[in-house]
C-alpha cells in the first residue's frame, strides 16, 4: 500500500487548525488545505489512516467544485504542485495530490445537509414520528427509500464531539432567514445536479453535506465537496430498498464498528488490515466511477 498521512506540519508556514481530516495553513491572502488519510467515524478519528483517502478527497473536490461552480461558485484556486509551491515555498512532495490552494472566508455556523433516501440517522428519526429534522414525511417509507424529493436538513458543526441536527427555522436563527434561505436552495440545486450526473455512472448520492462560506458579501461553496467522506455514496446496480444498502463510503466502516463493544468515545479501535483495504478500494472506486 502506498505511504500515507495522519499528521502534517510545515516548515515556515503556520498551520490554522487541524480538523477531522484535513490540515488548514495560513498562506496570507488564501489557505492550503492538505488532506490527510484520517478516517472519523461517530466523530471520532480511529488510531490507523486509510491509504489513498486524502488523495481521492482532494481529486473529488477539486471535480466537483469545477463542475458546479455554475450553480454558485467556491473557493477553489488551484491543486497543481508547481503553483501551490509558488505560493507556499518548497513545501514538502507528501503534499502533492493531496493539497489546494482556497479562498479565506467566514465559515456560516452550519452544515448544510441534503438527503434525497432515508437512510442514516434521518431513517431512525422517521421510525419514531414520520420526521426528519422536522421535516414530515409520508408514512410507509421505509429504510433507503427514495424521497419524493430531495430534503434540506442542517445541522450544527462541530469540531470534536457530535453534530447534531436541527430544522430549518433553527439554522435560521443562527445565520439569519435570508442566508438560510440561499445555501437551502443552493444545497439542493448542488445535490439534485450531483445525484442525476452520478446515477448515470452507476452511483446512488443518498446524501450530502455541504458547507459554506462567506467571501465579504458573497456566498460561496466551501470545505469539501460531494465526497465519500461528506456523503453517502451506493452502487446503482444493487439498490433496493428495505435495508441498508453496500456503499462506497465510510459506511462501510461503521459497519464493522457496530459489531464492536465500543462505546463510539476516543479512543477508536484499531482497524483490521481487511477493513482497511477495502476501504481504500470504495474509495478510489468511487473516484473512479466518477471521474472517468
């Protein structure tokens, strides 16, 4: 397997902040994000990196923001080497593929999830009232079923610890009606754009998350985009619905996770060479599907 990342600092270039995966670094007038191999899962960052991770986060962003910067644009400047290293010095080869340049911005104080199946916690929510976020929906749904439409559903962020869900008039009280109002209809125009070009490659987008940003007065896309780490990703050719689905994503390890006596607090388990492995698979399986 191929080397991989878990923690990153560079010389002569002060690191912001580490988050779950990626690496934030002060460029002056922009940012370098590195992705790092980290795998959070319960919002926790198990002990071992999944090889390959931060690459395909980094190659999937950068294919998303160019291909959706019609329907508002991001923060995404640049992944090529030889510019990142115009910018930030003789940074060192373990950032290449793996690192891009972005706009500073103000950061809005949610996520911006769009579900467009019930799955994950929306599915636990609907089996006790019919709801997902507040949201009502028919009876008679069941797990993975596809929605009617696609479903904005925020919820709060958190840098350690759980995100936790919240309604729409809850998420308009943290950034204002207005703001809540445009990345609402841009979160769904970016999904329902994603999920149509995905289903034509063999891949279900279940859900998403996205997050945004202000730069001065504009509202721009930011943080990642549409990857196996902010969404549920599904084989096409295997969906059906009444049970949980196989996926491409980190699904796959809370899956082992579950049959673990763990209390889902740091820290997480080691895991299994097998897992890791296949985990590495999905992901770049997912890149590959795609991107081709």
């Amino acid at each position: 397997m191929s080397s991989t990342i878990s923690q990153l600092d560079l010389a002569g270039i002060q690191k912001l902040k580490s988050g779950k995966v990626r690496e934030v670094f002060d460029l002056g007038d922009t940012l370098l994000f590195v992705a790092t191999d980290r795998l959070s899962a319960f919002d926790v960052i198990l002990p071992n990196p999944i090889p390959e991770k931060g690459r395909v986060l980094t190659a999937l962003s950068e294919f998303w923001f160019k291909k959706t910067k019609h329907i508002v644009k991001n923060h995404f400047i640049t992944s090529d080497f030889r510019e990142i290293r115009d910018r930030a010095g003789d940074v060192t080869e373990t950032v290449r593929d793996r690192s891009m340049v972005v706009r500073k911005c103000q950061p809005l104080a949610i996520e911006c999830v769009v579900r467009g199946y019930l799955a994950g916690s929306g599915w636990k929510e609907y089996q006790k009232n019919h709801t997902v976020c507040g949201i009502t929906l028919a009876a008679g749904l069941v797990e993975s079923s596809e929605l009617p439409q696609p479903i904005f559903t925020p919820a709060t962020k958190a840098e350690t610890g759980h995100d936790e869900n919240i309604n729409f008039d809850q998420a308009a009280r943290i950034v204002g009606q207005p703001v809540a109002e445009r990345v609402r209809d841009y979160s769904i125009a970016l999904y329902s754009f994603a999920r149509d070009y995905a289903r034509k490659r063999g891949i279900i987008i279940a859900d998403t998350k996205f997050e945004f940003g202000l730069d001065g007065d504009k509202l721009i896309l930011i943080d990642e985009a549409l990857t196996p780490d902010s969404s549920r990703f599904w084989p096409a050719d295997t969906y059906a619905p009444g049970k949980s689905q196989p996926s491409f994503d980190k699904q796959f390890v809370r899956d082992y996770l579950e049959t673990l006596d763990w209390n889902k607090t740091p820290p997480g388990p080691v895991l299994p060479d097998e897992i890791v492995r296949k985990t590495t698979e999905m992901y770049l399986e997912a890149l590959t599907r795609l991107t081709r």
